[in-house]
C-alpha cells in the first residue's frame, strides 16, 4: 500500500482551512536564504576549530572539525591505516582545557566520551560542569561565542537571530558535560558525584540525568548501598 506524499499548507491556507495539515511552503529563494544562513555559520565554526584540526591533520587526521573524529565512516586517508584517534585523546584533553568557544569545546567533549579518556578528561570535565554552573560566566560565554558569528556571518546572522541559538546551544552543551561525568566517573569519584547531585546550583534536569547514570552504575558495579541507592532514586525524580 502507497504512502500518501504529505502536503505542507502554508499559514495563510491553513488559517482559512483550519482542518489542513499545519506546515508551511518556502520559495526556492527562501531555501536558498536558509541554505547560505547556515554555511555562513558552518564557516565561522571551521575558522574556530582551526587551531585543533591544524595539530590533527599533522597526525594523519583529514578532519574539517573535531566533530569528524567521530563522525565520519570513511578512513582518514586512502593510502594509510585507519589511525585511532583514541592515541590523540591527551591532545583533545588539553585543547578542551583553552578558552574556545563553548561550540568547540562540546565537539572536544563528544570526542571525550570513550572510556580511554576516564583517567584523564574526568577532572578537567568536572571542572568545566562547576564553572559553567555560574548565570553570569554563561551569559559572558554566549556573548565571546557570539563575537565571531556577527564578524564572521555578519551578513546573514543578526544579534537577535543568532543569540537565542547560542543560548540554547548552550544549554546542550551543559547537558553535554553533565552525559561525560556520568559516562567518565570512576568508583573513586562516587563522592563527587553525591556532591554534584546535592548542588542547587545545577538545574534540576541536569541532576536528574546525572542521577540515572549514578544508578546505572551502583548496579553496574554491584555496589549494594543502602544509602547511596537512596540519594541516587531521590535526585533521579526530581521534577524539571
């Protein structure tokens, strides 16, 4: 049996004929505008991993953004082994410690998520979370992120079309690092996490995932802990 194709009626059709599928019809000239909109932002973001992806080509690594570590099937170079770029983990550890923009350094955290990264990247992780709990280093850090969007894609971004993007970027990257504690933490850091789940300071959406993962891995590592069962189940319902 044959799908019916989906039509998108625009706002104008669908406020007289409310019963129409809610959509909208863009011109080509409008899917071009889109189209230029986000290559102009894909420049900046290039421009900014430069420093990074300059040190990973050195190594044999043909990327365009640390994002392709990760991302990309294809071997980095046809004529060469496929390289892991779990051996350039110190590299990613202590270019995620310099002052990128936050858009970079979550691409940097992705990479980070492995389990041959928990010796080194859980402090430097944890330390980042703390830092960025504070309203006043976000809004600063949107800002700085901000700076070279508008010298960058000036002509197709305004302050106020790209700063409510960045806000909400930047709320994907706190999520970001709260994923990397709970994949990167250790038995030794259970303490910490008990810490970070306590801390009002993070909202409670953060601390309800975060408690998820602690659960996952008391069960994980048997730890049969009365208590510590009971701080993770009460932070894990926290209502958002």
């Amino acid at each position: 049996m044959k799908r019916k194709k989906r039509i998108a009626y625009s706002l104008e059709e669908w406020l007289k004929d409310p019963s129409l599928t809610p959509g909208w019809k863009i011109t080509e000239e409008e899917r071009q505008q889109k189209e230029a909109k986000r290559e102009a932002w894909s420049r900046v973001l290039y421009a900014l991993h430069e420093p990074l992806t300059r040190e990973l080509r050195k190594l044999g690594f043909e990327v365009e953004t640390v994002c392709d570590l990760y991302n990309r099937k294809q071997p980095w170079r046809k004529d060469a082994p496929l390289p892991d770029y779990r051996e350039v983990i110190p590299l990613l550890v202590e270019h995620f410690q310099r002052p990128y923009s936050f858009e970079v350094k979550e691409a940097i955290l992705r990479a980070l998520i492995d389990r041959h990264a928990r010796k080194l990247a859980f402090e430097p992780v944890l330390e980042e979370f703390r830092r960025t709990a504070d309203p006043q280093v976000a809004q600063e850090e949107i800002q700085r992120a901000l700076q070279p969007v508008l010298e960058g894609a000036g002509d197709y971004w305004t302050p106020e079309e790209a700063e409510p993007l960045l806000r909400n970027r930047w709320n994907s990257y706190r999520f970001t690092l709260m994923h990397a504690l709970g994949y990167l933490f250790s038995k030794e850091h259970i303490p910490i996490i008990v810490e970070l789940l306590q801390d009002e300071r993070h909202s409670a959406e953060l601390r309800k995932w975060l408690a998820r993962d602690f659960l996952k891995k008391l069960r994980r590592w048997r730890i049969d802990d009365p208590e510590l069962r009971a701080v993770g189940e009460r932070y894990a319902q926290l209502d958002s």
